[in-house]
C-alpha cells in the first residue's frame, strides 16, 4: 500500500521548518527535501562529483566540503548554472524522497518540498499544503534569521513563484503571520484531515 503523501511548500521565511516540526511532534514521519539536498552533496557523493565537474575544485572550502554559500552566489547570478545544478540535483532529491517515503508505515507522511510548485511536482504527492505568509513578514524574518541584504533577500524571491501562483496551487493553506500557538492549531486541524483522508 503506498503512503498517502502531503507536500508541505512555501516561500522563504514562511516557517516550514517549524511547521514540520509540529507535525513531527504529532508522529507524522517528515521527509525534508533540503536535508536530502545536503546529504547529497557530502563528500565521496556522486552528484558532488558531478558538481566538482561542472562548476570547478573552487566551489569546495578548505576541508573539501561544499561551500554552499559560494554555489548560491553562482547560481543565483545565473540562470544556466542553476538549471545545471539543478539538473544534477533534482532527479535525485526526488528518487531518494520517494524511495524513503515508500519505506514508511504510517498512515500519511510530510514531504517538505520548497520549490514544489516552481519544478512542477504536484503529480508526485496526494495533496499540497502551503504554509503561507505576507511578503513584508516574510522579508523581516529572512533579513532576522540569515542576516540578508535586500538585494540578496529581493534575489532568493525572484527565484521561487509569485504568492498567488503558490496559493492557487494550494489544496491547503495555513496563514503563519501571528504566534506559535495558531500555527499549532491550524497544523492540528491538518493532521486530522489528513488522517481521515489516509484511511
């Protein structure tokens, strides 16, 4: 039987890290796509190997790890770089997620995916919950958290769909614009729907 699987997305700032916490708080087995991302690119890893290949020996740091704030840069200043790291990355996050969810015994498990709805990966969940917040909110944690400028904030925003484009593809939608405690209700109230829908 295969798991019933909600894609949990949202933009930068949105609080999907902790929403997917609560909902591992409940006994809902989370898979990160970020997590995986990371895993991926440790060293002896193919898809480093490849991106060693594609960008150079300068994208590591002095221990021979990935300097990810050195990819982002590149990346996010061109637009054929990153379709070809994403080219490298995306087929494997994607396999390894699905590999990992199709070992799971639970009735329903969380897939955080930030940019689900920017690579088109409705088609491999059941439901897309979205953990959504307004840009100003947004950009005040953004800038609080990772100690961002505007222009670098303004540039991780161009890379991820419009709010409305995000929404309209939103089965679900939980506002996370006020305290912990809200959140925790909204995301209860999901995990109960989500259990009747598993069954």
């Amino acid at each position: 039987m295969t798991i019933y699987k909600v894609g949990l997305t949202g933009g930068i700032g949105s609080g999907k890290s902790t929403a997917a916490r609560i909902f591992a708080e409940l006994g809902v087995p989370v898979i990160d796509t970020d997590i995986i991302a990371r895993e991926l690119v440790e060293p002896g890893q193919p898809a480093l190997a490849e991106i060693i290949a594609a960008f150079g020996e300068e994208i590591l740091n002095a221990q021979g790890m990935l300097d990810r704030a050195r990819l982002r840069r590149l990346v996010f200043a061109n637009e054929a770089l990153k379709a070809r790291l994403e080219a490298i990355l995306h087929p494997r996050i994607l396999q390894e997620m699905h590999h990992r969810a199709a070992r799971l015994a639970a009735p329903y498990c969380i897939l955080v995916i930030p940019l689900l709805v920017e690579t088109a990966q409705e088609g491999a969940i059941d439901r897309t919950l979205v953990i959504d917040v307004p840009e100003t909110i947004q950009r005040h944690r953004v800038k609080a958290r990772d100690q961002l400028s505007d222009e670098e904030i303004d540039a991780i925003l161009r890379t991820q769909c419009p709010r409305a484009v995000r929404l309209a593809a939103a089965d679900d939608v939980i506002v996370n614009d006020t305290d912990l405690a809200t959140l925790h209700r909204q995301i209860e109230r999901c995990h109960q729907k989500y259990l009747s829908l598993a069954s």
